[in-house]
C-alpha cells in the first residue's frame, strides 16, 4: 500500500490562509473611527471600506467554487491568496480612503479565491465518514475568526494605528502561501466548460441584490434601492432559468438541490451568517456607548465565544460524525437562539457583566455545534467533480445571509431607537466606536438595542427547523467509493 500524504497537513496549511481572509470581514469594524479621522474622511464613505470587501467577496463566489474544480484547487487557492495579500499591503499604504475602497476590493476578490477552496479540499481528501472532524477544524476556524476579529482589531489599532490590521496579513500570507505550496497535494482537475451566461447573470443579479441590501439603509430604502434589489431578484429568476434549461455544463448545477441535507445546509448557514453578523451591531453598541468601554475591552466581553468555539469546534466534528445529522446541529442552532435572547434580557444600563462573559461562553459551544457538523452534512454527498461547485454554492448563501443581516439590523436598530424616543438617526458598522452616551437617555438606549437583538435569536429558529429536518446520509456506495478513490491519489 503507498504511503499517503496526511490529509490534515493539507487542511491545516489552507486553514491559516482562511483564518486570515474571514478575520477581515470583521477587524476593520472597531477601527472605522480612526480610518475616518486619519483620512478625513466621513462615515458613509468609510463603511464602504468594509461594504467594498463583503461585495466583491460575496458576488463571485459560484465562479470561483468552479475555477477550482476546473483547474485545481490548490492553483486558485494560491492565486487568490498572492491577490489577498498584495491588496493588504495597498490597503495599509492607502493614502486616502478611495483609495482603501478599492484595495478592499481587490482584497475581497482573492478571498472569494480562496474560500471554495479550503472546503473543496476537504471533501476531496476525507473520505464522508471522516468529514465531520475536518470539517470541525474548518467550522472552528471560520467561528474563531469571526470572533476575533474585533478583538486583534481592537489591540492593534490602539497599539501600532489602523494601518496595522493590514500589513498584518502580510507575513501571514507569506507564511500560508509557502505552508500551501508545500503541503497542500494537486488533485486531479476536471474539464469543464464554462457557462457565460449562467456567469454573467449570476453576477450581475448577485450584485444587484447584494449592494442594494448594503445600501438600503444609507439611502432610505428610497424607490431606487427598491427597484435595484427587484431587478437583481428577477435577474436570478432569469439565471436560475437559464440554469434549469441548460443541457450542458450548468454553472449552479440543480441537481445538488436533490440533496435534501445539502439544500437544508444551506438554509442554515445563511441563518448563521445573518445572525452572526446582526448580532454583533447591538452588542458593541451596548458595550460602547452604554457601557463606555473601549473597543478593546468591548471584543474581550466576547473572548469567551471565540475561545470556547475554538477549543469544542474539532473534538464536536469528530464527535458528529457518529451521529444522526440533526442532533448536534440542532442542539447547536437551539443554544445559540437561547444565548441571545439572554443578551436581550440583560442589556440594561446597570446588569453585570458577568452574565455577557457566561453566556458569550455557552454561546461559544453552540457556535461549535453549528459550524462544523453544517459544513460536513452539506458536503457528504457532493460528487468530487463538484466539490468547488458546492462550496461556492454554500459559502455564497453564507455570506447573502451575512449582508441581509447586516442591513436588517441597521434599519431595525434605527428603527427601534425613534420608537424609544432617541431619533431615527441611521445606524452604521463603525458607528458604536463613536463614544458614550449621556446618562438620561441610557435606558432607552439599552431597550431599542436589547429590543433589535431579538432579530438574531428569532433568525437562529430558521437554523433550529432546517436543520431538524436533516434525514440520515444516503449509503452512497459509488460515491463514497470514487471519494475514496480520489483520496487515495493523494501520495507523498
């Protein structure tokens, strides 16, 4: 029998790179005010730096997923990571924040690279009964960074400057680039023809209704913004059509949807994304500027979740895969709905701080139980040749679930402060750095938030019921079989 490569040295090679490009959705929001005062700048321009990286990362994940089953994993995966980290160093160079939009925008282009990769990998080097606790080292990452990102950004903008959230990437992807190059094995490729169509369709609905939903708030939900994301809606109608009657090679290939676990992973990741991302607005406002911490000592509130996440995410992987699909996902999905709604209850000007540090620890396990037992069900029954294809299909509903909860608990939290007789001033990533609050208004202030944060909690129901109605994985012998195959073409 040859000797194999050690699929882990591959998995662990790519996760450093992943690590890096999810901590970027996240780090900049804690130095939005410094970005803004260094480059005199105002607000609505400087959110754009991080509304510039979510966009170009999100629109074109569905190529990207094929790029790499078309020409190797391991290929596009380097190609995005050299792309991710030359735009670092442009970002951290910028000299005024124009130009920082657009770095951020090329930076967002070598993540959406990356990202179908890293899980493309995985499904093609772990056998499915194996998958779970890869698959844990992957969910734990992509929780952790998530996590983390206000924490590092916290620490280094107020040590080095803003400029230091960037130039960070820069050893880092030297060091992921070599790890990947040396450990990372190129699997076989497999030919595909490219849908030009389905490509450009894809992206131009993607974009329509991914930035009319970043931008609705800043424009009112004018009649425009509207009209942007109904087009886009119909421009997708039109893909999926397109999709449906394609005879040839499909960019979103229908057939995965048959899948029931598949579709249903999808549901629930997009829950988790728009959760995830919602939740974390009305938090640091309340950390911020009702309870006058900085930046820094605001993300440590929630050091427990990451650290928790962390730890439990690969012994929860592992653990899953001797399980029926819907149990740990469900508990999961279960405790986090439960841990934010005990955020709501407590977010009182005067309540200890204790109960954020316990629950943000519990909510640290269920994130746990979600991320990596999603990401395996999804991928169990993907056919190797579409493996880039699934994870672009489920990273990209990853990320639309994020921007559609951003923008809803903008306009929510606007919402809910006019209601509490605080104005309806517009709420915007960054803005929670701004400053405490007077006195007065705290307790009014502490209700709208704790009344928004209810939007998190009651979107992690949608992730409770998608994934109860996981069914036992299909004993797939061909599949399983060729999964195994390719594996075993992975020699030292």
């Amino acid at each position: 029998m040859p000797t194999q490569r050690n699929p882990w040295l591959a998995l662990v090679a790519l996760v450093v790179g992943f690590f890096m490009i999810l901590l970027d959705m996240t780090i900049v929001a804690v130095a939005n005010p410094a970005i803004m005062e260094d480059l005199q700048s105002d607000i609505s321009k400087v959110i754009w730096v991080t509304s510039a990286y979510l966009l170009t990362y999100a629109v074109p994940l569905l190529v990207t997923g094929r790029l790499g089953d078309r020409f190797g994993p391991k290929n596009i995966y380097l190609v995005g990571l050299a792309v991710f980290t030359a735009a670092s160093l442009w970002c951290g160079l910028s000299g005024n924040v124009e130009t920082l939009i657009a770095a951020r925008a090329v930076q967002g282009l070598g993540a959406a690279l990356m990202t179908p990769q890293t899980m493309a990998v995985i499904t093609r080097t772990f056998p499915p009964d194996k998958r779970g606790a890869a698959m844990g080292l992957w969910g734990g990452v992509a929780g952790l960074a998530t996590l983390v990102g206000p924490i590092l950004g916290g620490v280094l903008v107020d040590g080095l400057g803003w400029e230091w959230i960037f130039f960070v990437n820069i050893p880092v992807g030297i060091i992921a680039f070599a790890l990947a190059m040396w450990l990372v094995p190129s699997l076989p490729t497999h030919e595909h023809k490219f849908d030009i169509p389905g490509i450009v369709l894809s992206g131009i609905g993607l974009f329509l209704v991914v930035f009319g939903i970043q931008e609705g708030n800043s424009y009112d939900w004018s009649a425009g913004i509207w009209l942007m994301i109904a087009a886009g809606v119909v421009v997708l109608g039109l893909f999926v059509w397109n999709q449906r009657r394609n005879t040839g090679e499909p960019l979103l290939p229908l057939g995965l949807f048959a899948d029931r676990n598949f579709s249903l992973s999808n549901i629930a990741i997009a829950a988790m994304g728009a959760a995830i991302t919602s939740l974390m607005v009305p938090i640091y406002f309340y950390l911020q500027a009702v309870r006058e911490m900085s930046p820094t000592k605001s993300a440590l509130v929630l050091a427990p979740m990451a650290i928790v996440t962390g730890i439990f995410a690969p012994f929860v992987g592992r653990f899953a895969d001797r399980l029926h699909p819907r149990l740990v996902p469900t508990v999961g999905f279960t405790l986090f709905a439960a841990v934010v709604f005990c955020f709501a209850g407590v977010m009182s000007p005067d309540s200890s701080i204790v109960w954020f540090l316990i629950a943000a620890a519990i909510g640290g396990f269920a994130n746990a139980c979600i991320w990596a037992p999603l990401a395996a069900t999804a991928t169990h029954n993907l056919p190797v040749q579409l493996a880039g294809a699934g994870a672009g299909i489920y990273n990209t509903t990853r990320q639309i679930g994020s921007v559609l909860g951003s923008a809803a608990i903008s306009a929510l939290v606007a919402s809910r402060m006019s209601a509490n007789g605080l104005g309806g001033g517009k709420i915007a990533e960054g803005g929670a750095g701004q400053g405490a609050i007077p006195d007065f208004v705290k307790d009014a202030f502490s209700s709208a938030l704790a009344e928004a944060t209810v939007l998190p909690a009651s979107i992690l129901v949608i992730g409770v019921i998608a994934s109860a109605l996981f069914v036992r994985h299909s004993a797939s012998g061909g599949r399983a079989a060729s999964d195994k195959a390719e594996a075993d073409t992975v020699a030292a």
